[in-house]
C-alpha cells in the first residue's frame, strides 16, 4: 500500500494552521454570543492520534466551508440549509441497533459503542458527485473495529447503514425527493477496508450536526453520498441492501459509487472538480485519489457497469 | 440635482429610469458580494446559479407583460424590449462565467458539454436562439425587416422560454420547486396567449363571411 504520495500542492496554497484555527476562535467567539445558530451545541474537543493513512501534502478546506456547505437532504436542499436547522437535532442521548446476520446484534448507547476504542485524525479528500470537493480533517476510527465486535456471519456479505429519521427535528423529511429513512450501503470487503472509516469529529472536535453528528460513514474513494450521516443502525445483510439515492434514480446513481473521472454522470462530466477554494477546475483522480489502496477491490469488475 | 432638472425630467422617463436601474440590482448585489468576499463556500457556482436565475426570471417575467396588458394592466408593456434585453444581458452573463470562469475556455471539455449534457444543449440553444432577438430589438430594426418579419422572428420568445425552464428542470438533482414554478408561469403565460388567440378566430371568420 502506498501512503503519502507526493503531492502537486504547492507549500504556498497550504492555510496556514494559525489562519485556521483563528478563523475556528472567531467562530467559537460568535457561538459564545449566541451569533452562530449552526454551532449552537457546545462541540467538545477530541483526543485523537494522527495516522499514516491520512492524505498528506493538501490544503484543508476551511471549517467555515466543511460546517456551511452541505447536502444533507432532511434538512432542506439548499447547501446552507443544514447549518441553518440541524441545531434541531437531539444526538445525546444516541443508540446504534447492530443487526443482520451478525452473532452479537446488540442495541449500543453511542458511549459503550466507543469504548475502548482510539480515535484518529483522518485527513481525506471528498469529492462530491456533483463536481466539488474538500479536504476534511476527520476524527474517527476504522469501521472494522465495530464490525468484528459485532461478530458478522458467513452470510453477511454487505453492511447497510440507516440515517435517523425524526420528523420533529428534520423538517426536510417531508420533502418527498427521497425514500426516507436515508440508507446506504457497502460490500463486506470495502466496509473492512482500513480507509473506511466512522467519523466521531472534525477539526479534532465533535461533529456538527450539519455534517453528521454524532455517528458518520466516511468512504473516501466514493462520491459524498455514500457517507451515511447519524447513523442509528448498522445491519448485515446477505443481498445489496437497497440505496437512497439508487432507489430515487438508478440510471444516475449507482450502488458503488466510486469516484471515476472516466464514468459520467448521465448529466455532467466528472472528469472535473472545483475544489472548494479554487476558481477554475482540477483534473479528479480515479478513486478520489486513493487508487493504490482500493483499486484491487475491484480487479475485473468492470467499472463502467458498476459504477 | 437641481429641481429645475428634475422638473426638465418628465414623470415618465423617471420611472424608466428607475425600472432601468432597478434591473441593475441583481448585478449589483452580485459585484458588492463579490468583493465583500460573500459569495459562499463555492462562488463560481453562486455566480452561475444566480445570472442563470435572473435570465429566466427576466424570460419568463417578460412573456407575462402581454396577458397582464390583456387582463388592464398595460403599465409594464412600455418596458418590453428593456425586460428582454435584460434577459439577454443576465443570460450572457450566466454563459460567460460558465465559460470562463467554470470550464477556463477548455474548448474540448465545453463541446463535450454541449453535445453529451442534455440541459447544456438544451441552455445553449436557447442562448443561441436569444441571439437574433437581441440583435433585431432596436426600432431600425423593426422597420428594415417589417413589423410582420419582425413579430414573427421575435415569436421565438416562446420556445426560448419553453427551453429556458426545461435547461432548469434538467440541470437540478432532486428540487426541482422552482424549475415546476418558472414552468407553470410559462404555462400560463403561453396559455393564455392561445387562449387569446382562438377567441378572436371566430370574429376574423364571421367579419370574412360577411364580404362579397
């Protein structure tokens, strides 16, 4: 596995760690006098380790855009709908129903869902699957730990994961876009891989509820869609669990997913992306870039199919 | 100004002036946002979305002007040819960015887009359709192709509009509210219009039966 390829990024276009975390002071200046309705929960700082699978040499994309502009469809369409209404959303306290064919199905409070397990920084690119991307600093840990606790059968040969879906608190549940509650999914082996991961936090603080809070999927090679936020149920499944997106419109969206410049998207090219930041577009990578780690997953599959 | 101005300054050309100006807005506001470093998280994509957005406002706002001069109301119809030169001006503008700004004139990568994406063809057409319009839309004009020519070359209106929603409709991922509301105001505007038109047939038949 290659880690840490070197990067076309020059020193220069990287924000510099004070810029940022003034711009974070800043921030938590306004939440402090009530300023800020998308930080209203006080977002707890995290102990995490770094990690070599992090991608190095980029340029973060700054707080303000990773907590400003979202899709997260339960809280309206527009982008900046998110941070305007996932205030709403309870997430403590916070269970995830393990279940499927796993030997130990269990009903975890997100805390002994956590315990004993070592959190880490994961910095990745995400690339949106309508032609953007960001470089995120998550916190988080790899999936894998919470699937072998859970102990899956010979028979659980995909893992589906489920978005909360509380009316009350998300009033974009009543848009009729998608088949609520949002589902995603993974086969067994792309849920294993140690790139995958489940994001606790950002900027080395819990998750804003706009970006998933408290319980997110993040599978970096894949478009953004893919990365189920506040999960409330990781279930095993022997057949490919049924999609939001994919079920709202299978010709556009695929069960895969993965990021692939040669594949277009019925209606747009994907050949390009505007990283959040930058004017003019940049070439995207096959696999969001992390090709060397994942592309054996798929070796003969043919991608143009599956996509 | 002085108020011997204002009094030269008939109440008439003030109101143009102030449509006129009025119709600036939507510009001005994207200039102040630019500079003031407001354009959001993505700004080429706000600058897009918003020209795009003031084009078909301006088509659609300007293929009502007729029904509601039919229904009394004829103050906006003096402002017809400004609507539509605004539509023509926010639709360039929509275009350029696109062009420059989001694709860098990457020349293969725009005729990609045009032949491949349905809604780029279908918003390049209509573009390409909004040309003649723009071109004829001085009064010299009227006169050297004949008010007939004219009326009917500017007829184009309607499809322009008709692709305009349709661009809009294709372009979104899962809203598509105000695509539907652009759509059923274009309806109405070009319902009303055949509506119109097939009231008077029966009185153009009836003035023809009468002649010897």
């Amino acid at each position: 596995m290659l880690i840490g390829k070197p990067s076309d990024i020059k020193p220069s276009e990287i924000t510099p760690r004070d810029l940022y975390l003034n711009r974070r002071g800043l921030l938590a200046g306004a939440g402090a006098l009530g300023l800020g309705a998308a930080f209203p929960a006080a977002a707890a700082t995290l102990t995490y380790a770094k990690s070599p699978l992090s991608t190095t040499g980029e340029a973060l994309t700054p707080l303000k855009d990773v907590t400003t502009y979202n899709n997260y469809y339960e809280f309206g369409t527009d982008k900046a709908d998110p941070a305007k209404h996932a205030g709403k959303l309870k997430t403590d306290p916070w269970t995830v129903k393990i279940d499927g064919e796993v030997a130990k199905p269990a009903d975890y409070a997100l805390e002994d869902l956590l315990k004993g397990i070592a959190l880490e920084e994961r910095i990745y690119r995400l690339r949106c699957v309508e032609g953007w991307s960001m470089v995120i600093p998550w916190v988080g840990f790899s999936l894998s730990e919470v699937i072998k606790r859970a102990e899956p059968t010979s028979k659980a040969k995909f893992v589906e994961f489920t978005t909360v879906a509380e009316k009350s608190q998300m009033w974009g549940l009543s848009l009729p876009y998608l088949d609520w509650p949002y589902r995603e999914g993974l086969r067994m082996d792309e849920a294993m891989h140690p790139l995958t991961i489940l994001a606790v936090g950002l900027y080395g603080e819990t998750l804003p509820n706009q970006n998933g809070a408290p319980l997110r999927l993040v599978v970096p090679w894949k478009y953004g869609f893919k990365y189920a936020k506040s999960i409330v149920r990781i279930r095993f499944t022997e057949t490919q669990p049924a999609t939001a997106w994919n079920t709202a419109n299978p010709e556009e969206y695929g069960f895969y997913s993965n990021v692939n410049p040669a594949v277009d998207h019925p209606r747009w090219s994907q050949a390009r992306e505007r990283r959040i930041g930058e004017f003019s577009r940049r070439p995207t990578l096959m696999f969001n870039g992390y090709a060397d780690q994942v592309s054996s997953l798929y070796f003969g599959m043919d991608l143009k199919k599956y996509y | 100004m002085p108020v011997s101005a204002i009094g030269a300054l008939s109440r008439r050309r003030l109101v143009w002036l102030a449509v006129f100006l009025a119709c600036l807005v939507p510009l001005a506001s994207l200039v102040w946002r630019f500079l003031a470093d407001d354009l959001g998280s993505d700004p080429v994509e706000t600058l897009i979305r918003s020209t795009g957005d003031w084009g078909i406002r301006f088509i659609v706002g300007g293929l009502m002007i007729t029904p509601l001069r039919q229904m009394g109301w004829n103050a906006p119809a003096r402002f017809r040819r400004m609507i539509g030169l605004y539509a023509f001006f926010y639709v360039c503008l929509h275009l350029t960015t696109y062009l420059v700004v989001d694709q860098g004139l990457d020349l293969p990568s725009i005729v990609g887009d045009i032949l491949k994406r349905p809604y780029i063809t279908v918003g390049m057409l209509a573009f390409v359709l909004l040309v003649p319009l723009a071109a004829t839309s001085t009064a010299a004009m009227v006169r050297r192709l004949g008010a007939r020519t004219w009326m009917m070359l500017h007829r184009l209106v309607y499809p322009i509009g008709v692709l305009a929603v349709i661009h809009y409709y294709l372009l979104v991922k899962a809203d598509v509210t105000w695509p539907v509301i652009y759509g059923a105001i274009l309806a109405f505007g070009l319902g009303w219009r055949l509506k119109e038109k097939l009231r008077r047939r029966p009185r153009t038949l009836r003035t023809g039966a009468v002649r010897p």
